[in-house]
C-alpha cells in the first residue's frame, strides 16, 4: 500500500510507495473523502460511474481498507502527512468478546515470521476462523503492504481466485489473468493472505497458494482448515479446544450474559457444563444461548441426556461428534416452524437477505419469516450480519442443515425456488449495471454459482436465463475467464438453438479479451452458425459467418496458423446467400467482411468496398459495427501509405467508444483494437502527444488497463520518441514482469515496446541493459513467431538512430540500404522512421548517394511529422543550412520531441548550450 499521503499547494492529494495512484485516482480520492457518490463523482470528473466504480475499487485496494468511509479516514490523514493506517482487507467485524487464546496466537505470529505458509488445523467449531481474524487485525502493522482476508465457505473449486481477488478489489484484463493480477497487488512487499475455511477446496487452494507464494516473496499465507494443504514449507498450528478451569467457562459466562444479563450459575456447573462439550468453542456457544431460557442446571440436565447417547472416549472424532450432537440438540428444540425455516436456509451457500429468504420458504409473509429468522438468531443458529443487513450461517452448523434438507422431503422445491431466485436475482442486478451494483453483486454471487452448479444437466430455460446472466455480470465485473465459460456453458442450456447462437456469439466476444485466441473465436463464430442454421435463422448466421472471416482478417497474428484467404472468401460467400442483403445489420457485416476478404493478403482491405462498409454500418448507428468499417477504412489508407488519413480515421474510432457498451462483451474486440490502434497510429505519423494522451486512457481504462503490462505497451514507443526515457524505463519493467508472470504467452504486441527499450537503452550508453533487451527482442520476436519482413523496419531505425547517436558509421552502406529499402511500402508503421533515419546516416557517414537517399524518402516522411524533422535535419547537415536545422528544431517542438530537439541544437552553434541543458534536464549523453 502507499507509503504516505501528500497533499499539494493546490491541495491534490498524491501517494508515494510501491502502489502510487494516478491522477485520476487522486481526484477520485479527493471527491470520496469529500462524501460524493460514484454518481455525482462522475458528473464532476466528466467520467461514467462505471469508471469511478473502478477507480474506487482500487483504492480500496492500494490502501486495503473494506469501504468507502475508511479510505475517506486514511485521506484524512494527509492533512498532518501521516501515512494512512494499515488494514486488512475483508477482515470481518468482532461482534462478540475474543477470549483465550494467547498461546495459539504466540505461535502463529512466530511461524509468520519463520516461514510464509501456516496452517491453523482443527476441527469444525474448535474456533480457527476467530484465531485467524484477531491475529490478522492485531499484527496489520507487520504487514506493510496490506492484505485480505477472504472467507472461502460459499466457494467452489473453480472460484478461489475470485474470492481473493474481490477481497483484493483486483479484476482481469486482457493479457493478465486474474491470479496474476493478485499477484501484481500483492506485490513483494511484505503482506498477509487469510484464507478461512478450506477444507472443501483443498486441492484448488493448494495451487493457488503455491502459486502466489512463488510470485509474491513478500507474502505471507494464514489457513484455516481441517486439513493440512500439504505445500511444502507449510507449519501447522493445531488448534485446540478451550482448556478447561479458566478459558472455557470464561467463554460460556460470557456468551450466557449476552443472552441473559441476569444470568447467574454455579462455577461447578458452568465447569461440568464445559467438560459435557469438550471445551469446544462452538458447542459452548450454542448451549449458553439456551441459559435464558433452561438455565444452567436445567441445561447439564438436557446435555446429559443428549450427550449419553454418544460412544465414549476423546479426541478430534469424539469432540466433533459432541459438537454435532450439541448442533442435534440445538435443532430438537426448535419449533416446526424454526426447523423447515433452519433446514431450507442450508441451500444458500453464502449469506443472504430477507427477501431471499422469501423466495426459498414458504412460511408465510415478510413480517412472519423475518420473526422465525430472529429466533434462530437468537438461539445461534443463525448469524445476523447487523451492518450489511444479512444473515448467514456458520459452516459447521450449515453442514448439519444441510443434512437436514437432504433429508426431508422439500429439498428438490427448495433448489428449485432457490434456482429461480438465482435466475430472478441475477436478472435485476443486470438492469443495475451502469450503476452501483458491484457489492451487491460480491454478497450473492457465490450463490448464483451455486445454483447453476446444482442445476440438473442440459438445455432449460431458468439455468440458461442464470447461465447467461452469470456471463454478463462477470464480463462485466471483469472476471473474463469466468464470464467465457458462463457463455459457452449457456450455449448448451439453451432451449432453443437461435439462444445458443446467440451465446456462443458472447462466448467469442469474450476471447478478445481473455485468453484472445483467434481461433478459439474463429470456432465459436463457426459454431454459432450452425446453431442458427439449424432453425433456418439465416440473417444470424450471416452475422456470424462475415464475423468469423472478419476476425481471421483483421487479427491474423492471434492464429497459430492463417486461415486461408479463398476458405474466408467462401465463409462470405455463403453469408452473402443466406442474410438478407436488405437488413440494415446484415448489409453492413457482408459489406465489412466483403473489404476485408477480396485481396489476396491479409490484412489488406480493398478501398472501395471500405468506404461502403462505412456507409453501411452508420445506417446502423451501431458503434461497433461503424468502428470495425472504420477500422477496415484505415487499414486500406496505411496500406497504400497514406498515413494521416488513418491516423484521422482512427481519432473517428476514439469518438465512438464513448458509445460503445463496456458491459457488454459485443465491443470487447473494438474497444481493445481501438486504443491498440490509436496509439500505433498517433506514433505512424509522429503526433507524440495523441500517442501519450490515448496510451494514457489505455492504462486508464477498466477494461483493458488496470496498470497491467499490456496497457504499458503502447505508452513506450511514444515516450522513448518524446525523450522521456526515465518514465518509458519504468513502464518497460512492468512490461517484461508482467508478460513473464502471464506465462510469456501472445508476446507479438509488445515487439514494438521492445524495440523502443533497446532504443532508450541504447540512446543512453548502458551497454550492459542494451544487450539485455536486445536478446528479450530476440525472445519475443520467436515466442511470437513474428517474421523478419515485419520486424526489419523498426529493428532498421533502432539501429540506424544508434548509429547517428554514437557517431558510428562502420556499415552505413548496408544499413541505409536496409533502412530506405528493407520493406515494401505500406507494411509497417515504423516506415517512416527507418527511411528518415537512414537518410540522416546516409548524410553523417558521407556516402556519395546521400542527396539521392534524401530525395528518395520525401515522399512517404512527409505522412510522419517526426520523419519530416529528421529529414530536415539530415538536409541541413549536407547542405549546412542554417534553415533547414532551425526548421528541424521547430519540427520537434511540434511533435513534444525534446531529445531529438536538443540533438539538433547542438549543431546551432549560437545554441549549443541550450542543447546541452536540454540533454542534462532529459539525463541522456549528447551525441557523439
């Protein structure tokens, strides 16, 4: 977490330490500590709610506090430079006294300082999860970097590290699964992890511990659980039941007082009472809960009868089985009423509300189950969550009502209304999204889960309405994967195939941007096809058809292998036979498909079939599908070297994201292509400053950036362009880090960010770190299995802007002819550069042909205003044109390139310590 709050003249609060904000964060920061809400913070930043929604989340993260009033307190805090208190995330209120324990909580603090994995191992009941809270409250100050506490009780194999990361307030985004996204939270600072209650999950939680562990040396992992998770250089902490003559009883007057203010007993009882339970914690609980109304010998009297029927001896099977025996009596006391009511709250895997609670019972009216439910808690079978307005119950005691539902005869209409509030439930936090729903989501959706998970296998219609909900709502709480398999599992429950089309076309949305597999989506498109063939939906599957060849077009690079392009030609030319060309939608998918498949290469959309596309689709008023023409539009432009007009069409795509639905998976692809595109574009043409400011929103952005390496891409180039070589620096370690925690997967994105690093290093003189990247280009450039043809331009300018730099024009000859000649036209953005760039070497090296070189390149630099600027630089080297440098000066100072400015300063001979001052200010050697 941060460091320390400042609070500026202008009274902007910024953070120092290894999780600084942004500045929109600060402003956020400003606005919560001034109680605005999400909405009206919105309105004042210009932002949507879903974005504040965002920004707030990882706040609450940075400084792992649980809520909005304690991030207002820690902002407090700037006014006398304090650094904010340290909290644990999710860490659940005390609403009862913390009794004993001393030696339990000696132990563990001592194995967390010893080891990074320690597990507090006992039986249900026997108090873990208490232990675990308290210790984790009392030793947050150890753990300068925060920390989470995550209740695993509702979860299921496949959700753990959802759990944690909702407690972390971390989500997904493209190129960075969620456990690496936990991973980069947590950092390598020293931070605690307390995972309660795993037992039921053992194996998942295994491997997400040694995962973490791996990634995070700072971290340390508090379990709770029956069960050791077997990791090795995991410590165990047994935990025992309350030793008798001192901590037990002090435990059991306790809880009798809570119930009975007036409650008086004698210690010999209250002794022998305990001894009846083993010392067990809960077992105590739930007897001194009946003291009001038994008191103390009336309670030994009932104990002694329930407890005689048990087989005799000690231990963890004899202490579990008097508890469960404790929980038995407890249920035999309850009235008809109590008991339907305790059985049918066992189907929620979570905590739930009252109005959930009516939707599963059939007791009666609000007011009637809501007086059953305070029974139960006033007799400690239920737990009531008092400051969110929930109930729920404790994991030992849900076992045992479990039991209890399976057993009667209402279980199967219980999952069945429980299945439909699911469905219902899922459906109204959906009309919510855009709004705040995000808590609400968190408190229920291990329910939601559960109830698919128990629905009977196969197609119908309440577990595909839920199936398909449950994929909105975590795209839209960015658990991407999730949301993925939530789609593609609502496909094989739909009742009807027009549905499952419908959902295998999410499902392809979704890869864009979790595991961005072109294939996968090719497939899913294909599949939905047939899905709508089925039923004759030929419009449908027209959409899907020009949509599975458009995406084989315009992203080639996510394919191991090309589809052909005669095979995407058919694809439309079946499309064109069964759509109707006459349906707006339709028309502009066939005309998009059509631009994208007619020429032979890819990547190469035909002009005129583009620029019907575009007018197709604005019939549409669809965004994306105006942004997709858009973009076949602008590729056309780039191919034929007309590199401002697409960077022009591209600012058109930006315009239109602001209309684009970020809840829905349906713009996954264009918004990432979109900021992907738009800054490659701003920096084809030199316009530094639209490459920053989009790289900028990149990281900015919910979807796509949450400060993840892949949002850092696009912000290096520009910056190492602009001079800003000590930030582009910072943004290239959390490039390599983060691809290299994300498994090293898809790595052709960030060839590019590479490059500029080799560059900035270069530029630099560090010799040692130039190496290293260039041997990380090298990885990369196998990994993505990029081929020379598209990696020679830019490796060309690197090279070539290295050798102007250090004066070295050992090869010129060959390099120019690389430089200038190395690749066709239109192929690569980095074009421009290498031809401008190699003309200068031409010009610095003397070569004969250096005025031909200088010619030869105008046309195609004049596209690329920091092209231009280098060529008038090179024209004033060979002619020694005062002009022609003083033009090139003026040249960087439109473009915000302040190296290359104070470079071309130097050879102003009235100029040069302006030059230099401008190197010292940027920390970079003067050119030799």
């Amino acid at each position: 977490m941060p460091d320390k709050i400042r609070v500026g003249d202008d009274g902007e609060m910024t953070l120092t330490g290894p999780d600084e904000i942004s500045k929109r964060e600060a402003q956020v920061l400003d606005a919560v500590t001034a109680r605005m809400s999400n909405a009206e913070i919105a309105e004042k930043l210009y932002i949507s709610v879903r974005t504040v929604e965002s920004h707030v989340s990882s706040l609450l993260r940075k400084f792992g506090v649980p809520d909005r009033s304690a991030l207002a307190e820690c902002a407090l805090h700037a006014q006398d430079d304090a650094p904010p208190p340290i909290r644990i995330a999710g860490l659940p209120a005390a609403w009862t006294t913390f009794i004993g324990r001393d030696s339990e909580r000696a132990a563990v603090v001592a194995a967390l300082d010893n080891t990074r994995l320690v597990t507090l191992v006992g039986p249900g009941g026997v108090g873990k999860t208490r232990i675990a809270t308290v210790l984790a409250d009392a030793e947050a100050k150890s753990f300068p970097g925060g920390g989470a506490f995550v209740d695993l009780v509702p979860v299921r194999d496949a959700f753990v590290a959802q759990a944690v990361a909702t407690a972390l307030g971390v989500t997904e985004s493209p190129q960075q699964p969620l456990e690496e996204a936990i991973a980069g939270c947590l950092g390598s600072d020293r931070s605690i992890l307390v995972l309660d209650n795993c037992e039921h999950v053992l194996d998942a939680t295994a491997g997400f511990v040694e995962r973490l562990l791996a990634a995070c040396p700072g971290t340390r992992v508090l379990v709770t659980s029956r069960a050791r998770l077997g990791l090795p250089g995991e410590r165990l902490v047994v935990v025992e039941p309350l030793p008798l003559a001192s901590e037990a009883e002090a435990l059991f007057h306790d809880r009798a007082a809570t119930a009975d203010p007036e409650f008086t007993a004698d210690p010999e009882v209250i002794t022998e009472i305990c001894a009846r339970l083993d010392g067990m914690p809960l077992a105590i609980e739930l007897a001194a809960a009946r003291s009001a109304s038994l008191g103390a010998n009336g309670l030994l009297a009932t104990l002694d009868d329930t407890l005689r029927l048990l087989v005799s001896g000690r231990g963890p099977d004899a202490r579990h089985r008097s508890l469960r025996a404790v929980i038995g009596w407890s249920h035999n006391l309850l009235d008809d009423e109590e008991r339907a009511l305790f059985r049918q709250l066992a189907v929620f895997a979570g905590g739930f509300d009252l109005d959930a609670v009516l939707a599963v019972t059939l007791l009666g009216d609000r007011a009637a189950v809501a007086d059953v439910l305070g029974r139960l808690v006033d007799k400690s079978l239920v737990v009531h969550q008092r400051a969110v307005g929930r109930w729920r119950l404790l994991e030992t005691v849900r076992a045992f009502a479990l039991h209890q539902l399976d057993g009667g005869d209402d279980r199967a209409d219980v999952q069945d209304r429980h299945m439909r509030w699911a469905a219902t439930h899922a459906a109204l936090l959906e009309d919510r999204l855009g709004g705040e729903w995000r808590d609400a989501f968190d408190a229920v959706v291990d329910d939601l889960r559960a109830a698919l998970a128990n629905a009977a296998p196969g197609p119908g219609s309440v577990p595909h309405r839920l199936a398909r909900s449950l994929g909105h709502l975590t795209y839209a709480r960015r658990f991407l994967m999730e949301s993925l398999g939530h789609f593609k599992e609502a496909a094989t429950r739909a009742t009807e195939p027009a549905e499952a089309a419908r959902d295998l076309r999410s499902a392809a949305d979704c890869v864009h941007v979790s595991t961005r597999s072109g294939l996968q989506s090719f497939e899913l498109l294909l599949a939905s096809a047939r899905q709508a063939q089925t039923v004759g939906d030929g419009n449908a599957q027209a959409i899907a058809l020009c949509r599975a060849a458009e995406t084989a077009c315009r992203f080639p690079a996510r394919f191991p292998v090309e589809i052909p392009q005669e095979r995407l030609r058919q694809l439309v030319d079946q499309a064109a036979t069964t759509g109707d060309a006459a349906h707006p939608v339709v028309a502009a998918h066939l005309a998009t498909a059509a631009a994208w498949t007619l020429n032979p290469e890819k990547y190469d959309p035909d002009p005129a079939l583009a620029e019907a596309a575009v007018i197709a689709a604005r019939s549409t008023s669809d965004p994306v599908l105006i942004s997709a023409s858009i973009d076949a539009l602008g590729a056309a432009a780039v191919r034929r070297g007309r590199l401002r007009e697409a960077h022009r069409l591209t600012r058109q795509r930006l315009t239109l994201m602001a209309a684009m639905d970020r809840d829905d998976p349906h713009s996954a692809p264009e918004i990432m292509d979109i900021f992907m595109m738009a800054s490659a574009d701003a920096i084809m043409t030199g316009d530094l400053a639209a490459a920053i400011s989009t790289a900028r929103q990149f990281l900015d952005d919910d979807l796509l950036g949450n400060q993840s390496h892949i949002a850092a891409s696009p912000m290096i180039p520009a910056l190492v362009l602009a001079g800003d070589v000590e930030e582009a620096l910072r943004y290239a370690e959390r490039l390599w880090d983060g691809w290299t925690r994300a498994g090293r997967r898809h790595a052709g994105w960030m060839w590019s960010a590479l490059w500029a690093v080799v560059l900035a290093h270069g530029l630099r003189r560090d010799t040692s770190r130039y190496a290293l990247w260039r041997a990380r280009v090298a990885e990369v450039a196998g990994a993505a299995n990029v081929s020379p043809t598209r990696l020679s331009p830019v490796a060309a300018f690197i090279d070539a802007r290295l050798a102007i730099h250090n004066g070295d024009v050992t090869g010129a000859s060959a390099l120019v002819e690389r430089a200038i000649a190395g690749a066709p036209a239109g192929l690569h953005r980095y074009e421009t550069y290498a031809r401008a760039t190699g003309a200068e070497l031409a010009v610095l090296a003397g070569l004969p042909n250096a005025a031909a070189w200088l010619a030869s390149v105008a046309p195609t630099v004049a596209e690329n205003d920091w092209a231009a600027a280098c060529l008038a630089r090179a024209t004033g080297r060979l002619h020694q044109d005062v002009a022609a440098l003083t033009a090139a000066v003026e040249g960087w100072e439109r473009v915000g390139a302040r190296f290359e400015r104070a470079c071309t300063l130097l050879l102003l001979p009235e100029r040069v310590a302006e030059g230099h001052a401008e190197l010292s200010t940027l920390g970079l050697p003067a050119p030799a």
